[in-house]
C-alpha cells in the first residue's frame, strides 16, 4: 500500500488530483492545511503561527533560534503517524521531502501552464490578472526559499520526483490513471526494509517532537536516530536537561529503549 505526495504549486490543480486520485484507489485524501491544523493541536502551538512560518520565507529571527525546524519536526511527526499504514495521498509542498528513504512513498509534482494558474488564481481569489500574477510569484518564491533553506534542495528540480505531470498535456483522467498506475508496480510495494524504515522514521519524529515540547528539553540541541524501537539521543545538554531526556523519551509508544551519548563540548578560546 502506497503513499502518494503531490506536490503542487499555487492554482496548479494539485488538490484536484490528489482528489482524485484519493477517490479512485479508496485512499486517505491528506492536505497540507489538516496536517499544519493536526500539528498545532498535538503540539500546542498557535495554529496561525505555524501556518504563518511554514508559508513565508525564513527570517533572520527564524534561523537564529530554530523556530521553523522545530515546527517542521512537529508536523513531520504528525505526517508520519498519519501515513503510517500507508493506502494514504497527500498533498502540499514538502511531502516527499518530510518522508525520506521510504521507497514506497510515490513522489509526484503537478504543474501548469501560467494562464492556467492565473485564469484559476482570478476565479478563486477576485483577483485582477496583474495581482494574480504578483500573489502567485511571490508564494512560488518564497516556497522554494523554504525548501532551499529546510532541505538544501531545489524545489524545481525534476529529480526529486518519480513523475511530473504536466496539465496542458493531459486530461485530470489520464493524470489519475498514471499516478493509480504506479501503485500497482513492484517499485512502490512496501517490503520488510520500507517498512521498518517508515517506523523508524515515525518513531524519530515522534521522539524528536516530544523534547522540543517538553519545557524541559526544548532548548537543548539534540540528535534523535531510532532503530527497531531503539532510541539514541546525542549531544551536549546543560545541567539538569539530560536527566530529563529518558524520562520524556520513555513515556512515548514504540520505544523499547533509550541511550543518551553526551557529547563533549570544546571549551571556548580566549585567545
């Protein structure tokens, strides 16, 4: 059983496909809206805050604490759970990319011709051609500043995906039909090695989200790895934080055991 990400671009008809294509296999329709929505109320932070920092392009203020990674790593662990038993089409910008080395997750981007997404911005939104235009140059930028910033990569490039489709090349039929299509080859099937990678990852976020909500770990730089229900935390956390880390790992499901490795820290020159 598959799990299928689209990616999509403002007014790109993504939503549409993922619609579809959702109905045609009997699959979970997952947005990027309900998973910010299920992030906020897991996590405790205000649904417009983290809606408002996974949209806009990171800030000074933003790198200089972490806020937008801690928020990522929050809705990361909610993506995870959601998609846990697969049979599950999500769609937003950053699916692939928040589900890293599950062979079983389908990668697809959808995009359209400019007047397509204008035509569809205008009709939406009220909008006069030129402020269509303007609002959809500005999301599109200011998506791939994100994904540059959180992820190294660009979120144009064609190798990130296992399919690209194109609308003025193809009917919305032909487009479900394909991405359907794909979830029958044994490429997607989940094996023994996807599977247990899908609950590692699951269990690294989930853990991961947990001492960033903790107060008492929330501020410590820490490295979370999972591995068959082994959790190795690793860094440097000042007095009194360390204590805390097992308790708040061994009070969540899946963990069978919890190593903390401290990590030395290099005392600062003077010099």
């Amino acid at each position: 059983m598959s799990i299928i990400t689209i990616s999509r671009g403002t007014f790109s008809g993504g939503e549409m496909l993922a619609d579809r294509v959702a109905e045609r296999l009997g699959y979970q329709c997952l947005s990027r809206e309900m998973t910010l929505e299920a992030a906020a109320k897991e996590y405790g932070v205000p649904g417009a805050d983290l809606t408002a920092t996974m949209d806009h392009r990171p800030s000074f203020w933003h790198r200089a604490v972490g806020q937008s990674r801690a928020y990522l790593t929050f809705v990361r662990a909610v993506l995870c759970e959601q998609a846990q038993g697969g049979k599950v089409v999500y769609h937003g910008h950053l699916g692939h990319l928040l589900l890293p080395g599950i062979s079983h997750v389908i990668a697809v981007r959808v995009i359209a011709d400019l007047d397509l997404r204008l035509t569809a911005a205008q009709q939406k939104q009220n909008l006069a051609r030129e402020a269509a235009l303007a609002y959809i140059e500005k999301v599109d930028q200011e998506r791939r500043e994100w994904v540059r910033f959180l992820f190294g990569v660009d979120w144009d490039d064609p190798q990130l995906y296992d399919l690209v489709l194109k609308w003025s090349r193809m009917s919305l039929e032909t487009a479900c039909e394909t991405v359907a299509h794909l979830t029958e080859r044994p490429e997607f099937q989940p094996t023994a090695a996807s599977l247990k990678a899908m609950q590692d990852l699951t269990l690294q976020s989930r853990v991961s989200a947990a001492l960033l909500k903790d107060a008492r770990t929330r501020e410590a730089e820490l490295t979370v790895a999972a591995d068959d229900g082994t959790v190795t935390v690793t860094g440097a956390p000042p007095p009194g934080v360390a204590e805390a880390v097992p308790v708040v790992v061994n009070q969540l499901p899946g963990v069978k055991a919890v190593h903390l490795t401290v990590k030395e820290v290099s005392p600062r020159r003077t010099d």
